[in-house]
C-alpha cells in the first residue's frame, strides 16, 4: 500500500508539474500574441505615416510639375525676347541687302538659334525652384525694359507692310435704273466674297498647319473680283439668294430695265417720225426780224440745253460700263448691250430735239418740246424713284433705296477713261455748236408757194427714210 500511495503521489507530483507547464505555456503563448498584437499596431501606425508622407510627396510633386510649367514658360518668353534682339540688331546690320533675301533668311537664323537653345530645367528641391523662376522673372523683365528703352523695335513696329489705300478719286453713277442693276449685282458679288473669305479664316482657324498664302493660291480668285483694292462704297443686298426677294431683285428688275428702254426707243421714233410730217408746214410770209431772232434764239438755247443733258447721259453710261470694266472684267454681255443701246438712245433724243425745234414755229412750242423730250431722257430716273416708293414690290424698293451710287476709286481711273471722256465732251460740244448754228441760220421755216403748199423742211431726210407726203 505505501508503494502503491508513493507510486500515486509521484504520478500526482508529475501531473502538477505538467499542469505547472502548461501554465507557463499559456502565458508564454498569451505573452507572445499581445507582442504581436503591439507589433502590428506599429506597422499599422508606421504605414498610415507613410501614406501621409506620400500624400505629402504627390502634393509636393504637383507643385514641382506647375512650378516647371511656368518655369519653362518664362524659359520661352526669355528665349524670344533674346531671339527678337539678336533678330532685330542683324536686321539693322542687313538694311541695305534685298527685303527678299532678308526674309528667306530671317526663319532660317530664327530656328538655328532656337535649336541652340535648351528647355530642359533641373532644381534640387522647391526652394531652389522658387528662387529660379523669381530671378528668370527679374532677368526677362530688365531684358524687356533694356529692348524698350534702347529703341531697336521702334522700325520694327513703324513698318508697315500693307498701308490702307486712300480713294484717289469718287466717281458718282447716275441714278437711273440700269446703274442700280449693276449695283445690285456688283453688291451680291461682294457677299459671295465676304462669305468666302469668312469661311477661309474660319477654316485657317481650325487648321491652323495650312498657310494663308496656300490657301490664296488654291483659290485664284480674279483680281477684278477684289473690291476692297478697287472700290469702297458697293451696299451689298439684304436679300437672302435663292428666294423670291432675289429673284424679283435680280431677273424682275431687269425685265422692268428692258420694258423702260423699249418705251424710251418706240417714244423716241415716234416722235422724229411725226417731226418730219411736220416739216411740211409752210409759212405765208417770212418772219419779221424781232420775231424771226424771238424764235431763232429760243432754239439755239434749246439746243444747248439739249447738248448739255446728252453730255450727262453719255458720260452716266461712260461711268457705268468702266464700273462694270474694273469690277466684273470685259465679259458682261449684259452690260455692254445696255450701254449701247443707251448711246443709240441718247443719239435718237438728241435728234429728236432737233427735229421738234426746227419745226417748232413759236418759242413755247420749242421750250415745251425740250420739257417733253428731257422727260423722255429722264425716264430710268423716274423709274427708279418709283421703286424706291415700293411701288414695284417690298423686295425691290429696299434694295432701290439703300444703294449707294457714289464710288470711291482706290485706283487710278482706267487708261482709255480720259480718252473716252474727251471724246464725249467733244462729241457733245460739237453737236451743239454745230446745230445751234443749223438751226439758227440754216432751217429757216419754208414760205408756202402759189399753191398753199410749201417743201418739208427735212426733205433731206425723207428720200433716206421712204417716207411719202
């Protein structure tokens, strides 16, 4: 029993010491966890340290990046400034050498040196960054002030390379309706090309690689299409092209033109033939002297007012075909035919002046023949005014009324305008003279014969025209 009671109290003993054990076991175990635990809430306080520190280097690294951005900005602006210095003092050096040669080589010099030059900027912390762009700062601007000061850009900026044309002359087109016919053209050809060179810079706008000069090339435009060199003073409509305005405007105003110059022509013909009948008219007696100089003289006068309205027509359709000539080029068919047949016209009142006075047998007839023929002459005025009252349409009498007839030249007038127009003023004083002499001292009224009857004062004329009795 004592051996059985000590084996039991030895495996007692072994069971505290391996209960003892596990005990420090445990506390080892419990012990080394909370070290663990304490460890990883380091790390973990160590790791958001360094993630406030990164934060803090992308902070720092977005300032370095904005701080280079303008670092290299002013880098630029001090290159250009060195740039237009070295370009403006080899610029003073070269005046005498051919403006060609000087501006194929001025890009050439402008990228050899900018090739020299370096963009690359180097700082070794923000501090030293700061410092760097304050002093570029300070240098740019002492550069600026010593290129202003000096005067060097004072040529440069002198120069220019297009000045603004002065009218060397106005030219003022009558106000009939065939000079607002080609306004209104001229007009609506000046917006096609304002809308064409508004697209142009749009489209350089947009593609700024393409060259201006390329694009002028590609285009060849006609120089006589370019109205700011020629002319100021062309209205363009305010009719939208394509719609009945236009239409109206354009092919229905020139409809109106023909009707007016038909009605011109048929007046004018009738009149002359009826003035030729009445060269028939005889007189039983000749005039007495006071009476005979009473009437002579009102013709002669007639005949100057007469001679002086067709100096004014011819010279309104001199003006009006060279307008047409220096804007549109020789090719309007349109234009020249109306211009002749204008010249035809005035000739025909002009004779038919003639032929009322000459068998005008009392001064009030001759006066009240001028009066009636000066009407005819004035009847595209007249027209014209009728537009503008809107008696024609809406359409037509706005652009009527806002077309400006007087041009200003910024060209020198055509070689063969001073020609012409001394041709005109000859061909005007010539009918003049000579047919105020005609009628004053030549066609006397014809006295009657034994029969009552008496020859036609024009009898010249009617073997021409096959005109009986």
């Amino acid at each position: 029993m004592n051996q059985l009671t000590q084996q039991v109290q030895q495996q007692a003993e072994g069971l505290n010491r391996q209960a003892r054990e596990m005990q420090k076991l445990e506390q080892q175990n419990q012990e080394m966890q909370r070290q663990a635990q304490q460890k990883l809430e380091q790390q973990n306080r160590e790791m958001q340290k360094l993630e406030q520190k990164t934060e803090q280097v992308q902070q720092q690294a977005s300032v370095m990046t904005a701080l280079k951005r303008e670092m290299d900005v002013l880098k630029r602006e001090l290159q250009d400034a060195k740039n237009l210095k070295k370009d403006l003092a080899d610029h003073k050096q070269q005046q005498t050498r051919d403006k060609a040669e000087l501006r194929r080589e001025m890009p050439k010099m402008i990228e050899k040196e900018l090739g020299k030059i370096g963009s690359e900027l180097k700082s070794a912390d923000l501090g030293t960054m700061k410092m760097v762009v304050s002093n570029t700062s300070q240098q740019f601007k002492q550069l600026q002030k010593q290129i202003y000061d000096s005067g060097v850009l004072r040529p440069k900026i002198e120069i220019v390379e297009e000045a603004e044309a002065v009218p060397v002359g106005m030219l003022e087109l009558g106000e009939d309706m065939f000079s607002a016919r080609l306004l209104v053209k001229l007009g609506f050809i000046k917006g096609r090309q304002e809308a064409c060179d508004e697209a142009r810079e749009l489209f350089l706008k947009e593609n700024p690689e393409m060259n201006n000069s390329d694009m002028e090339e590609d285009s060849e435009e006609p120089e006589h299409l370019r109205f700011d060199e020629l002319v100021h003073g062309i209205m363009i409509p305010e009719v939208r092209e394509g719609g009945n305005g236009y239409f109206q405007v354009t092919y229905g105003w020139l409809m109106v033109c023909a009707m007016c110059m038909a009605v011109q022509l048929l007046i004018v013909l009738v009149v002359i033939r009826h003035g030729i009948h009445a060269g028939e008219i005889c007189l039983d007696e000749p005039r007495s002297g006071s009476s005979w100089w009473t009437l002579h003289v009102s013709k002669a006068c007639a005949v100057v007012v007469a001679g002086t309205l067709m100096g004014k027509e011819l010279m309104d359709t001199v003006n009006y075909l060279m307008v047409s000539i220096l804007l549109e080029g020789n090719n309007d068919i349109e234009v020249v035919a109306s211009a002749i047949i204008r010249i035809i016209t005035i000739i025909l009142i002009a004779l038919a002046n003639i032929v009322s006075f000459a068998t005008a047998y009392s001064p009030a007839d001759v006066f009240m023949s001028m009066t009636a023929l000066s009407f005819i002459g004035e009847i595209g005025n007249f027209g014209l005014d009728i537009a503008k009252r809107g008696v024609l349409g809406h359409h037509i009498g706005k652009v009527m009324t806002e077309l400006n007839f007087q041009i200003h030249l910024m060209t020198e007038y055509p070689p063969w305008f001073r020609t012409v127009h001394n041709i005109t003023l000859t061909l005007t004083g010539g009918f003049t003279i000579f047919f105020t002499f005609l009628l004053m001292f030549q066609l006397n009224e014809p006295i009657c014969g034994a029969d009552g009857t008496g020859t036609n004062i024009f009898s010249f004329l009617t073997d021409f025209f096959s005109i009986t009795a």
